[in-house]
C-alpha cells in the first residue's frame, strides 16, 4: 500500500509499504482519503519531536 512518510525536516516522501496484518480485537480499514492539521505543519519543520 502507499503510505505518506516523514523522514526528517522537510523531507515527505510517498513510499510503499506492506499491508499490516490486524491483531486480535482489531480491525484493519481502508482510508479513502486523508487530511493534516495545524500541527503537522510544526512536525514538517521540525518545530517539536515527531
């Protein structure tokens, strides 16, 4: 599947990743579509610990 990474400052990279498998008492869904928040923002330049 295609996941949205951030590997560092600055760096978003789309990559493909394996599909998890879910453990007991969880369920595994498919996202049709995603969003960010003020406080991505901060995570993309580093402003606090991701």
């Amino acid at each position: 599947m295609r996941a949205v990474k951030l590997h560092s400052t600055g760096d978003i990279r789309t990559v493909d990743v394996d599909v998890p498998s879910p453990a007991k008492n969880e369920i595994l869904i498919k996202v049709e579509a995603a969003g960010i928040c003020g406080t991505d923002r901060h995570l993309y330049h580093g402003e606090f610990p991701s």
